[in-house]
C-alpha cells in the first residue's frame, strides 16, 4: 500500500509541476495553516536549506506565501494560500475511498482509524529514531556542526 501511495503522490506533484516534497509540505501546511521554516523542516526531516527551496518553488506557483513573524522580525511565517488545486486532484482518489467503506459499521469504522493512527504514530517515532541514531544523510554534514558524518551504523560501545 506504502508504495502506490507514493506513486499516487508522484503522480500528483507532476501534474502540479512539483516535486513530491513540495506536496509533503503542502500537506503539512494543510494540517498547520501555517508553520516557520524550522517547523516544517523538523516535521519533513529536512534541513531547514532544503525546506526554503521547497517554499521557494511552492511560492511561486501561488500555494504559499511568507509573512513576518510577529514575535521575531527575523523570522517568517508560511501561510498556505490555496489547495484547491491539489484537492481537484486527490478527487477521485478521496471519492474511491469513501466508497470502499461506505458499508462499514461504526465500530468498524473506529477500527480502522485507529490502526491507521497506531501505524501513522509509529512510523512517525521510527523516523525520528533513525534520523536520531541512524547514519547521517549523505547531503548532511552531521547530525551535529562538531560531529562528522558515520562511515556505518552507530555503535552502541567502541569495539574491544
């Protein structure tokens, strides 16, 4: 399922003239409304670099916008402008699923949205261990300015 999702993703992002990333973002925006660089970047698990090329381009295309922070003029906010064209197309995807559970119970129902929160809640604490404990990503520099990047898995203990 994890991968036709992705496809569908994909699918979505081109058809926006975006990276598949740009539509990760959109998606947290929608949940937020709005949210600073480093919000998002921790949210992502991208660096907060990454994440203002990411607004760039989805300002450009008129889905955001930035407005100064009113607690700290250094900073800006992302206001998400629009998703009417992403919810045109996630559409038909949205309608299929609300028709294969249309004849669930209620209990049924709960079921579901609760494994699919469990299974969202931890795939969420899993990533954040591995960006935690895991190798550096290999455009990072280290998971800290003093700490270079791991040549292979983190070692509990020094070999003897």
């Amino acid at each position: 399922m994890a991968r036709q999702l992705v496809r569908f993703y994909d699918a979505v992002a081109d058809q926006l003239g975006l990276h598949v990333t740009d539509l990760t973002c959109l998606g947290a925006l929608r949940d937020r409304g709005r949210a600073g660089v480093g919000e998002l970047a921790a949210e992502l698990g991208l660096t907060t670099g990454a994440v203002s090329r990411v607004i760039d381009r989805l300002e450009r295309a008129g889905f955001v916008h930035r407005i100064p922070d009113p607690v700290d003029g250094r900073k800006v906010i992302i206001e998400l402008t629009t998703m009417e064209p992403v919810a045109g197309l996630f559409a038909g995807h949205s309608a299929k699923i609300t028709e294969s559970v249309a004849n669930f119970s209620e209990s049924e129902l709960r079921l579901l949205l609760g494994y699919v929160r469990d299974r969202t809640e931890v795939s969420r604490q899993q990533a954040d261990r591995l960006r935690r404990e895991g190798k550096a990503h290999a455009t990072r520099r280290g998971r800290s300015r003093d700490e270079p990047p791991q040549d292979g898995p983190p070692q509990d203990k020094p070999a003897p």
